[in-house]
C-alpha cells in the first residue's frame, strides 16, 4: 500500500554546497524563476543558509510515522522534505527527532506543516523551514511514501533533487540540472557585483541598464 | 449586564512554575494533546516561558476597557488571557497597561487579537503571546465580563486554570488536572530524555520504539 | 499612459525625523487614530525607527519596473513606498535595489508585496516594512504611475506625506496636518508619561482615569 | 483511552423547533449576543433553517472514524456537531453518511472541516454548514470522545445544546437557557416587527430609536 | 469629533444607471484598470447589477452607530459605502436597516465587513456586496464621519463617485470622470462585441489581434 | 526563452467521459486519495461535472497572454488547465475567451488564480473552477511554457492527464492510470450503492463494516 525507495540517487556534495552558499533568490533567479516553494514556508531562525540532497517524505494529516521511517533513509548532507497529504498546520517535527536528524549528519528540515520545540531546534543549531509552529502532536497510524517524487508548497521535489534553503525561503534545483544551473549562477553574481558597485557610487539602474528608452517608447512621461 | 468575579480561585504558585518549566509541547502531550489554544497566537519575543493562573477577560471590539477593570483582580503569580467577543485585530494592549501589569506581578499576556509597543514591551521584558502587532488604538465604551470562563483562541480557559506559554504557543490545564497533569508530564520529560540518547548516539526510532513489525503488517514495503 | 510627477512637495525633514522618534502608536493616536496601515505590513527586522517623506510608487503585478524609475525622484531623508495595482507576494525589491537606495540616502522601504535578499537588508541596515518575504522575481515589462497619490495597505498616502515606521507597523501623516501632529503627539507623550510612574507605582487605572463611575452606570457588577 | 457518554440529555423538541424558526441573528441577540461559530463555518446550501439537539463528537485530524461512532448516539431531532482536535479540511462526511442521518432522523451537520459529496448533500435535502468542501478522504484509525463538551469553531457546546442553524450561521444555546432565551427571541422579533414598519414609511432610526441627543453629546456635527 | 456632511455632491442618476448596466469588468478597463474594490469584497446575491452615487460612512470595530446616520443623508439612486476604521468581520446590516434603506430609495449596500439576515436580504431584493456573513451583532457607542472621502477595501472613495456592482466585485468612478469613462466604457463595450462573433466563429485571438510576431519576437518556439 | 509542445498526448474520450461521469470525490479514493488540487480551488457555478483532457498553461502574475496561445493547441473534450508562475488574484479569464475556448469545444477551465465575467460565464454554460472572483485585468507581455508538465493548486498535471472537476473541486488522474481509476472507481461506485441502502435502512456502519470491537480494542469505552 505504500512504499519506502532505498537508494534514491543523490547530487553531489560539492554541487550542492555551492549552490547553498548563492543563496534562494541568486539560484532562482539562475534557473529561470523556477523551483521556489510557496512563501507560506519560512525559516524558524534567521541566517542559516544550507544546500543539500531532498530525501522526501509523504505525512497522512496528524500522523508523523513516516518520517521516523524516512530517518533510516537519510544520510549526511541530506535534507529532510517533508509534505501532508492534505493541509495540516500540527507539529510534526520536534527535538527528539531533530536529535535523531542531526546524529544522522540530515543538515536541515523543509516542512509544509507545523514543528514545535523551536526554542531546543534553534538552540540545537537544527535549521527548519516550516509552515508554521504549533505544538499539537501527531499520531503514528498511517502510511504514506518515502523517496517518491513529491509536490511540497507547491512545488514538485525528485528524491535527490539539491534544496537550497536561506531566510528567503526554499528552492529546489533539479539533480540532472544543478551543475548547469550553479553555473549560471555565479555568473549571475559576478554581474550582479559589478552592478551593486556602480549603485554604491549612486548611479541609477535607469542609467547602467539602458532602460530611459524602452520606457519613453511604452510612453512614460515625466511632469 | 456584566459582571466582574471577585475572588476566583488559583492553582498553586509551585504547580504553575513547574509546569511553565517544562513547556507547552511537553505539557500538552502530557494531558492527552488537549488544551492548546489556536496556532495563530504567537509570542512577540524569542526565548520567554511561563506558567501562571488564568485572569479571564472578556473585550468588545476595538474596546479594551475590560482589560483595565480585570488588571484590578490580577496577583502576582496570574496571566491576563484576553479574548475579543468577535474577532479583532486591534492592539488593545501597549507599555502603559504592561506597566500596570508588571507592577503588580502579572507574568504575561494572552490575548487573541492585537498589542502594540512592541519594542518597548520586549525591552520591559514584559512576555506577550498575541494574534498579532497592530498599532490601531481602541476606545473604553464597552462593558464585558471579567473572570468567567471564556473560550480564547478556540481553547475553554476558567479562572485559576494553568497558562504555559513558551515559544511553541500557549497551552491551559485545568485547575482540577493540573497536579496530575504535572506528573504525567514529568514521566514523559524522563522518558526522552532517555530516548533523546539513543538517537545522539545514531540509533534509529524505528527500532528503538520496534516500530518495523508494525509497519509491515499495515503492508509498509521497501524497494 | 503613465507618468511621474517630479519635483514633488517634501515635509521638513526636522518634522519627519521628530514624528519617527514618537513611532507609531503615539503618532496614530494624535491623529485620531487614523492613517495606520493595514497590519499584513510587517518590518522584515527588530529595532528600525525612521520619519521620513513618502515618495510613491506603483507597480504592476510581478514587475518592479517602475521602482528604478522612482529612485531617481528619491532624495536624502525620503522613504519609498510601493503599491501593486493588484495583489503579490513577490519580492520586488532585493539587495541590488537597496544598494541603490541608500546610496541616495533613501531611508527606507514600505511595501505591499514581498521583498527577498532578506538577509543581505538586515545585514547592510537597510530597514524594510513590507507584506512578506518572497524570492520569485520580477519582470521589468508594465508602466505604473510614480509620485501621484496612492492606496498602500488601505491607506491613502500623498507624495510628500510623512511616514513613520517601526516594530509596530506603519502610519501615514498628512503633510498639512504633520505639524499640528507632532505637536499633539508631543502633548500624548508627555501625558503617558506621566500616568507610567503612577503605574509603575502599582495605582489602578480604574482610579488615575476615574473610570469606576462609568463602570457602575453603564452596570457593571462585582461578585 | 477514549468515551462515548451514553443517553446524554437532550433540550425539548418543541423549543428547538421554535429556536430554529426564530433564527440565527435573532437568538444570537436574545441571549446576551453570546454562542455563535466563527463566521468560517458557512452552509453549503440556500435557505435551510433549522434547531435541534447537539450531538458532539471530537475526531482526529484526517480521521473520520468517530461520526460512525456518533451516529449510533443519535435521536430524530439531533444535529451532529462534528469538531477536529487539530484544524483539518478534508472531507469528513459525504453522501454515505448523510443517507445513514438521514435515516435516524438527524436534521442536519456542523462541522469545522471540509465536507464532500455536495451535490448529493443538497440533493438529499440534508443540510451542512461546514469550513468548506474538500474531496479528500479520511481513514479510520483514531479515537476521540462522544457527546462530551467540546469547542467547536470557537463556541463551547454541551451535548444536548440546543443547535440553531440558517443562511448567517450557527448559534449555540445553552439547554438550561433554552426557555429563557426563547421568551427574549420572542419578545426581540416582536419589537423589530413594529420597528420594520416605521422603516418602511421611510422614518428613521434617528427618531425612533431618539438617538439625535445622544449624538450630539458625544459630539457629532452636521456641516 | 466626528461629522457628517450634509449636502455632498451627486453624480447624475443617467451617468450612474448607464455605468451599472456596462458592469465592473468593463468599466474597470475603460478607466485604465483603476478602482476596483479588494476581492474580498463578494456579492452575497446571484445576477444583481447596479450603479448609484455613493454615500460613504465610517464606522469603528463593532459598532454600527454611524449607518443610522448615513441613512439620513441617503436619497433615492445611492448606494450605502461603509468601512470600518479598523478591520472587522461583525454583521453592521440586517433587514431593519434594509427595510429603511429601500424605504429611501436607497439600491444597495457595499460594505467591508460583515452582514446578516442574508436570507431576508435576499428576498427583499436588496443587494448587498460585503466581506462576509457574521450574524454577530453591533453597538451603538461610538461615533465617525459620514460622506467623507474613505478607503473602502483599499479603494478611495469620495461622496458622490459612481458606485458600479455586479456578480464581478465592486468598482468606483470618480464623479469628475464619469462621463469620460461611460464614453470609453461604451467603445470597449462595442469593439468587444466584434471581437465575440469571431471568436463565436472559431478564429484565434492569436490571428484577430495578431499577436504571432509579437511571441516570436519575444523568443516564443513551438515544438 | 518559452516553448509550446504541440501535439501532446490526449487520454481516450470515452475514459475522460466515465471519471467525469463518477466524479471527483469516487475517482480521487479509487486511485489511492490522490490528485486533488487543493481546496482553494472552486467551482464558480453549482451542478457542473465533467471529465476531460488537460491543456496546461503557465502564465506570468497579472498576465493572460499564453491563454491565448494555448488556445490554438486546445481541441474538443480538452479542459484548460491554468496556472500562475507565482501567486495571483486577477481575473485572467472572461466572456470572450469563453466564447473562443466554447467554439473550439473546450470542457471547461480550472485555473489558481481569478476569474471574471462570472454573469456572463454561468450564462454561457462554460464551466471554471478557479481560486476565486476578481475583474482585475491583466497584460499581455510576458511568455511562459504551454502544455508542459505544471503544478497547479499544489497537484502535479501532465498535458493529456485526465481532469474531473464537480462541485466537490477538481482532481488529476495520470494518463497512464486511467483505465486501471475507472475500474477502480466503477467497482467503488457498486460498493457504495450496496451500502447506501443498508443505511438507508437505518443500519449502522458500525455494523456493517464490524467496526464494534476495533473500536474495542483501542479502547473505546461506552458510559
């Protein structure tokens, strides 16, 4: 009735570190403005900024056992990708299994749904993206899937796919895309660096990208 | 037409105490998953945890008079729960009436609608746990009942019941549960604490709880 | 089809810096409780503070065209205020832009749709008020009107109306109306200061204010 | 671990009969304006106006197993008042279980979840007011308690409560006010039948109500 | 405190009828995308299509004071605006204040709060816009002003602009651009209907508004 | 930069026809509860029920121009599936592409953002699905990908996946796993007629489904 794919594949660690450190928005941005999970994910913490491999996990509502059998599939540079079945606001996820995670050498958690124990997970250093916190707890009645492919905040997550995850949010890069897209990326920061430069020394972008033009050809007027 | 219950009964000082000191998540676990009060109630500051005896205060909409006539029957030791007779997100509560309240030994402030002063009442080290920040003042026009048993953020809270309010929400035991409760809730802090180990050291839940027999039998397969 | 008003009126800077240091509650209620926006307008940090002029913007859904078009209108002690023409949550404005604006001595950023680079705003104190964080970029392809009179989070905001900020939201001054403001702010905040120390001092409400009058007529009962 | 109370009490059918008649806006305010749900529950059908006795039953979130638990508690002029321990959209209750109320006679559901089937419900003739619509299905795993109090989208209700159901929502009246606040309902319809005819000449509620003198105290002017 | 100003100007009743029978969507286009209310704002009726002068009225959180009031100043052709000063979901509107407004000639009601009675509404034929349905009632304590410029679910409304509503939302036209728009309204109106017979016919919008160059050049490929 | 795969696969008419017939709530359980697009998503007129291809659409926020590029690749039996590339309200959809969507024999349209010319859409007969009702319009100047694989309202969708949508909401069968839904859902359909009747009877599923000692033995006590 329901499944647990061992041997996922996974994306390299070296790919997935790089795009970690550019960051949600530069790596969004460099794979076309695709990937981002919905805004109603955010941090419970600010400033950890992570990439790593998605190990999926499919929740009934109310019930977290299958993340406790998503646990054995994890290895280190993992990310834990966690999404109900239908909407569910209850914690989760907490300190012990975030314990267990951390033991595993799992480098964060991506939850559509509640956590609780915030204060342990932040003192632990445990980064988590969740949709909310709320201490209900869950039961362990139901199975679900683990490693399948999954659609979490709106987005759809392959196991091994890189999750890059910062206080913007959560974006997932597909496995056979994430060298590409790492190096448009940089290239994206590198221009990005020479712009921030010129509107440091306080010339407009109106100016450094030739825009004065296009936008009196549309018909913007200045009175 | 209203009606303000003087001499409401209290839980014990010590009681309170405890079960702040072991959080809402434990607490809540501990009496059965009941008596957490609606994920939309938030604390306004990082790290407080508290445990008290529920002031009940009814408030009308945009009217926080009541909050003035309860602040007279808080004691050291009590937490002002405050619920709005129809939904409202006003901030009914800023630094002067926290001053009152702090004067007069009152550990904090549940209220399902808005407080504003956000910045002084962090500094004041005053804790709050609200439906959210909203400058909007409110007027003094409206009477409503103080002391009585009120449903505040979807939860049944009486006077003298217990408040634990930490970071992961806010949770209310019964005043008649609440040495029970304070039991049961120690036994599950013991018990992960132990489990809390295994899982440091690499060990699974899945076989620390012998979950795999089970999850079989539901038909759990691994491919 | 659309335009920019340049050369647009200014409050004095003295009055806006003066009506920043009150904040917001104070600066709403001497206005008569008005000119709040609506409370989905959260500041992305702890702690900012500022006063400055309004210099307004809109924007098409999904396209930040005309904020690097209004940057040139900025002036030093100026705060930029963006409204989408129809509901978004995308980040509009990231570090590149912030770069730009404080390099022209912009003092801020209020807006009704997300904002991204979150982190890097923190870090480069660059404070922002905005409806959320959102990496989803934008597109630079839609006219909107820069510097005309705009509805921002439901309040109606001028071109030159003073902006006050902080940890509580934001309130918009009438540019007639700000000295006649500060001056009643002033009054509030004196007056509460004065009712803290009696508060401090343990003294009910009910009594500094002479309520407990009212309170009988209008039949309130203790039991 | 869990309980079903058997053969709870129950308010007269004569009174629920009248109350539900009476209607929603109009009991709301004959008691005091106290007992209403939250305005998220709403009816998914037109024009069904009912009163009759609760019958409570919590269920888990996701978990629909209790309502066949409760339907054996319940009698010809019941109304099943369903309530999740953790907030939950999925459809709990469709045609099936319509067509088992139905057939004991319940008149109609209140629940604060989703619902299905709806095209069958309002085919039936078996009126729901419900948080919305949602197909998704619940499994049968997790117990909960039967006909004990419960909070129900916000409002406290005790089996045997009396249920009053229309096209503005859901009010709860409590069994031993029963017969006093339907004396009040009454009276209150009464009175707002005379008003209605002096709305109808096109008098004002100015005059009849004498609410010009008051106005003028609190300091309205007319310019 | 507050007042009411008495004599606001109309806009003419034919302008007004004229605007009503185009609806929102086409006069919302016709004034280049501008003043449609929030969607928030939802009919509670099928098929109703009007358009009046607006009467607008403030009115604080959960109190319905200053509708009274308005209803004086309501002739025959306007439509009641009302928003209140901060958000609130309380049912202001019923059939009493219905029955006066009909008396009055008033055609109907466009409010950012709450209602009730909606069935009565309804049967009365009096068509009512509003955020929601709440039979939760209101006071009459406190007062704000009537016929002045408001923002109503974030348009800006004066006394007298066109109010045009139907089964798409709520729009508003400045009454010193009436004229203008009802003009422009009609064109679109009639280039629309020319469009309609081709698309009726089977032809492509991508052909009729040739459109193929355009997305070629923009980079657009077919596989 | 965006492309269109022209002839993509369809499902067989016939399979389209009988899951529509079934509708929402059978096939989603028949193929394992899942498929459904998330409860936001709902039907903008009552009684409708159909089952078709889907035609997939992305479009930018505030922006319908690929509608009418998709246009060309729909053909009779085929639903059009839209879906915003980051959250948007506006009403992407009215009566004139209705009308060239009906000539072309287009079922229906589901689409996570708005719509308008609701009157008009309900006159016509064509049947939508959408997140809501706003007569915002929207430009025609960016492209995105047409009849690619989409999320949409959190459900993945293929072009040629099978879309059933009634008054329950709308649910996604895979090409692949049609057949094998139908004959699922058909063996279900059977089932629950059996059972309707047992009900109807006034029988209990307790008894029908020997629910009585499971029950017992998680400890279910009857008092």
């Amino acid at each position: 009735m329901a499944k647990v794919v061992t041997n996922a594949p996974r994306s390299e660690a070296a790919l997935c570190a790089a795009l970690g450190e550019l960051g949600v928005a530069t790596v969004h941005e460099a794979q076309g403005r695709r990937g981002l999970l919905a805004p109603r994910i955010r941090p419970i913490q600010d400033g950890a900024r992570i990439g790593g491999n998605a190990v999926t996990c499919e929740v009934a509502p109310g019930d977290n056992w299958m993340i406790h059998v998503a646990m054995e599939q994890a290895r280190p540079g993992d990310i834990l990708v966690v999404t109900p079945t239908s909407p569910c606001d209850d914690g989760y996820f907490g300190d012990l299994l975030a314990s267990s995670a951390k033991a595993r050498g799992v480098l964060g958690l991506v939850i559509d749904a509640g956590v609780r124990d915030v204060r342990d997970l932040r003192d632990m250093g445990f980064p988590v993206w969740a949709k909310g916190v709320f201490a209900q707890g869950t039961v362990k009645e139901t199975l679900a899937d683990v490693q399948v492919p999954v659609v979490c905040a709106e987005a759809l997550i392959h196991p091994g796919d890189v999750i890059v995850a910062d206080d913007d949010g959560v974006c997932v890069v597909r496995r056979e895309e994430a060298e590409n897209v790492l190096e448009k990326a940089r290239a994206r920061e590198a221009m990005e660096a020479g712009k921030r430069q010129f509107y440091e020394n306080g010339q407009l972008s109106l100016d450094i990208n030739n825009m004065r033009e296009r936008l009196a050809e549309k018909g913007l007027v200045h009175e």
